[in-house]
C-alpha cells in the first residue's frame, strides 16, 4: 500500500501516525526504523486526531514552522511539502492519519492525487480492522480466541469485579483428536468443533462470550457467583457434552473435560489462568464426572513433572548423572549367580536420589524412553565386556519398555553388542506380561527374531497383567519372572503361595525357566526351593549394587542354600 501511495503521488516519504501518538514510517517504500516519537512535529499528531484532511504546499511559507523546521532523519534536507488524509475504521472511530511528504515543495495536490491518498487511507482502515479481527477471532469457529479472551478477562477485573470463574471446555485429548483428523479429515473436524461451540454457547449465560483458546479448547468467563455451589449445572453441562455429534451425517461421542478456576485480578497479574484452568480440564477428562476445580497441588506435580523431564533429558545427553545397578539372580539348583539385571538409578545434584518408578514412566509419557533404553544397553553392555574380560560368565538382563518394542530394536541391540563383542546370548531382554500380550502378532516377529539371534527373552511381573495363556504359549520368551507381589507375601498368605506354585509348575510345564523375584527373607528362599522355580531374585540374595562392588560380592557368595547341597 505504501509502495503504491508512493508511486501516484511521486513522493518519497510516507508515514502513518496513530492517534496515541506511535509512527511508522517509510523512504521510497521500504520501512524506516522507529522515530523517536519525542520529537515527532505537533503537526503529525494534530493529523491523526483530525477528521479532516491537511495540505501544506511548502512548510517554508507556513507560520506554524517558523519555529521548528518539519525534519526526518531519512531526508536529506527539511520536508517541504506534507498532506495527510485521516484514517478510520469501517465505523467511522477515527485511529489516526495517513501522511505523504515531499523535500521539494507543490503547489497542491490534484483531484485525482487527492482521491488516490483517500483511498489509500481507507484501505490502510479496512487492513487495520481486519488485522484486529483476525487477531482476535478463529476462522473455524468464528469465535473470538486466545487474545481477546484475556483482554476481555482483564477489562472484567478492572471494572471491579471482585473474581470471575474461568471454565475450560477441552472437546478431546489431542491424540484422540488427531485420530478423528486421520480418520475422517479436517472438515469433519471443524464441523466437529463448530458443533461442540453450539452447545457450549447453549449453556453458558445469556451476554457471555465463548472463546477457542486453543486448538481443542474453549473458554468462557463466568460472572462471579458462587457457581461451584451449582453442580448440578455443571452435570448437565458434561452431560451434553457427552451426548453423541452428528458431523456431517456421522455420529461421534467425544471425551470433554470440563475445568474451572476462580480468579482475580491480583492473580491475573503475572499469572496465566488459561494454563491453570488447562490443568483442570486435562484432570476432567479422566474422571467419571467430567468436570474439575483446579488443584494447586496437583499442578505443582505437573510443574515438577515437567522440570524432572527436562531434566532428565539433559541427563541422557550432557550430564553424569545416570548410573546402572546390578540385582543378581541365582540358580535354586547350583545357587550360583548366573544372571545380573541392570536398573537404572538417577542421582540429581540438587534433588538427590530420582526414584525409578518416577523418571521411568515420566520418560515413557514424555517420548524419551527410547533414549533411556539406548543409554542403558549402551552402558549395560559395555560393563558386561567388562566383567567378561575379567573371567564372569553371567548373563545380562535388560528391562525394555513397550515403546521399544518395534523391528528397530533388533537393530540396536545388535550394533551395541557387536561394538562390545559380545554375543547376544549373553543378553536377556525383559518385556512386562502386558506389553507382550499387546500386538501379539507384530510383537511375536520381532521376538522371534531376537531369539533366532540367541537372545533370551522375559516374560516380567508375570500374573499382573493380561494372563493370556493362549498368546502366552505363543510367545517365543525362554523365561517367566513371577511377579514379587506374590512372593512376598507367601508366607502370610496361602493363597498367594499357591498362586506361585502352581504358575511356577505352569511355567515349567510350557518351557519356560521360572525365575521368582522378591525373595526378601530366608523363609521365602526356603520356600521356593521346594517349588519348580528355576532362579531367584530378591534383597535376601542381594540387593541392587554399583557395578563396582558385584566382583566382591561375588567372591563372598557361596553360602546360599541350593537343591545341590542338599541333596550331598
């Protein structure tokens, strides 16, 4: 537009000044830097606050410059000529003046110039409408989103309301949404989003707005009544949220969550309550009522979650701080180590200790399970060479997660041994009952081809998961590991001792070396001696150790009960 206003009117300055004061500003149409609005002449400001038009032919010949000369950094001597036209939006609210210069002076500007510099100005309005309302409102919904939202919020407060109730409508979890994309495309979507607004708009009071404040989500200030006294609105909300949507003539039932938040405007200040009534939402989604109050605890979990993975993540790719522990497991029959598994352990400098059951399902939510996988055979294998060089023949255990489970893995586990020389039957991968059971048929392919290359497979907390006996028959793994929950308490529970015995005599039946974890007490080891277990594992054989204490260990080991001895 400039470039064009340039061109008709032959002049090289061009500048368009808002009516509080700010300039943009511009030299045979390319962008200046920002003027100093400080020494901006008075003349430009008495343009934008004008609705009429200013022409002055020559600023020589004109009293209101004979004390200051109209300059411009850009020229290269004083602005002679200056014209301006007002600028104002399709309402007629006037925001300031479209101003052309000249260093040489004119005598007037034509009809036709004059008309040109009016049009220009119009556009320039209509752009700046546009501009604001397309800041303001999505174009599939037609609803005002995240910018006007907090606007609206702000102007709320300020006019003395003492909180206002924020409410959060999340139509779907992301990966459940997206699953509707891949499904049936972004029309059916939008039309799903449109539809989803329409009862939301329903049931929100007469005179609120409704806001897309994000790509699932909408939003909506409520005035400042006690609403959480009102559950049964809320109920109902959900309710209609959960009836099914007939998007372009094909039904869908969605997953909503419902959040709110009360807020008020010392809270707004540096605070962001689309982020916190986001954590509602998202914890909505996954109860039975469908809607919740914002939970400053659980938010502070979710922010120490976010940090831990962050972290974590630096700690896999710049940081010492990950280490491997090393759990023997024995043979009943010999009670000699013939296994070792590694478990991974994080010591932050500043937290300490990171408990496994933490970072490991942090890393599986946060997509860096692979990494963690990749740093643990890494460095798992490495020590095995280790070890193998100094005349041990155990075997090495690995724990895998599902998200690992794929043709890619094979890949991995035989580069890394391969750069340790060390052959995979050495290695035994571990695999929960769960993830073994999930995708049986892809699964069984690429377990297969890890037993063809000689590694042992594990079937791990085994009687926690699935139990499916016709898949688990099918499965190519050459050990079963008896989940520790039932170990433990054997000795108080009878049912839980033959729980363990008869899956241990179920495992032997079907191939499987059992091996039974949680052995924490000699009564317990004395007890699987007596069944068809084929290892142990446990606190009463050892607990995790640095590798660098297992030779020593080792070495002490030769007192531990075994069917052998007893026979001598």
């Amino acid at each position: 537009m400039v470039r064009l206003i340039s061109r008709s009117l032959d002049v090289p300055l061009v500048s368009l000044v808002l009516s509080g004061g700010s300039a943009y500003w511009f030299a045979n149409g390319a962008e200046l830097p920002t003027h100093d609005t400080r020494g901006l002449h008075p003349l430009y400001l008495e343009a934008a606050r004008s609705l009429h038009p200013h022409i002055v032919p020559d600023t020589l010949l004109d009293e209101r410059f004979r004390g200051a000369a109209l300059n411009l950094a850009a020229a290269p001597g004083p602005i002679r000529f200056f014209a301006s036209e007002p600028v104002c939006t399709l309402t007629g609210q006037q925001i300031g003046a479209l101003c052309v210069m000249d260093v040489k002076p004119r005598e007037a500007l034509t009809e036709g110039e004059r008309m040109s510099l009016r049009d220009a100005a119009s556009l320039i309005g209509a752009g700046v409408v546009l501009r604001s309302y397309l800041g303001r409102t999505d174009p599939v919904t037609q609803l005002p989103h995240r910018f006007a939202f907090f606007d609206d919020l702000r102007r709320q407060l300020h006019d003395g309301a003492p909180h206002a109730w924020v409410i959060a409508i999340d139509v779907a979890p992301v990966q459940r949404f997206n699953a509707f994309i891949r499904a049936m495309g972004h029309a059916y979507a939008d039309e799903l989003l449109r539809a989803v607004a329409n009862r939301a708009l329903a049931w929100i009071p007469p005179g609120t707005h409704l806001y897309q404040v994000g790509a699932t989500r909408f939003a909506a200030v409520l005035p400042a009544q006690h609403l959480i006294d009102e559950t049964d609105r809320l109920d109902d909300l959900v309710a209609q949220l959960r009836r099914p949507f007939d998007c372009l003539g094909i039904p869908l039932t969605i997953q909503p969550g419902v959040g709110l938040l009360q807020i008020d405007e010392r809270q707004l200040r540096g605070g962001d309550p689309l982020r916190l009534v986001m954590n509602a939402s998202h914890a909505a989604q996954r109860s039975i009522r469908g809607w919740a109050v914002y939970d400053h605890r659980q938010d502070d979990q979710q922010r120490q979650d976010f940090f831990l993975v962050t972290e974590l993540a630096a700690a896999l790719t710049e940081r010492a701080e990950l280490d491997l522990h090393y759990q023997p497991r024995v043979d009943l029959n010999s009670g000699r180590c013939v296994s070792v598994e590694a478990l991974a352990r994080w010591h932050h400098p500043t937290l300490g200790t990171i408990p496994p059951s933490l970072f490991v399902g942090l890393a599986e939510r946060a997509g860096l399970m692979h990494s963690l996988t990749q740093w643990v055979l890494e460095h798992g294998i490495a020590q095995l060479a280790d070890w193998r060089r100094q005349g041990h023949d155990f075997r090495l255990s690995l724990n895998v997660s599902s998200t690992d489970l794929d043709a890619d893995l094979v890949g991995r586990v035989c580069q890394v041994a391969e750069q340790h020389k060390i052959g995979l039957d050495a290695l035994e991968l571990e695999f929960t009952e769960s993830t073994l059971m999930e995708h049986s048929a892809t699964n069984r392919r690429h377990l297969t081809t890890l037993r063809q290359l000689g590694a042992g497979i594990a079937i791990d907390d085994f009687g926690t998961g699935y139990s499916n006996l016709a898949a688990l028959r099918q499965m190519p793994a050459t050990s079963l590991k008896i989940d520790q929950s039932f170990v433990r308490d054997m000795g108080a529970s009878r049912h839980d001792e033959a729980i363990v015995r008869s899956v241990a005599e179920l495992g032997r039946s079907l191939g499987f070396r059992v091996v039974v974890e949680g052995v924490e007490t000699s009564h317990l080891y004395d007890s699987v001696l007596g069944m068809a277990c084929d290892e142990a594992q446990g606190f009463h054989i050892a607990r995790p150790m640095p590798a660098e204490e297992l030779p020593d260990w080792l070495a002490r080991q030769s007192g531990l009960p075994s069917r052998q001895a007893s026979r001598a």
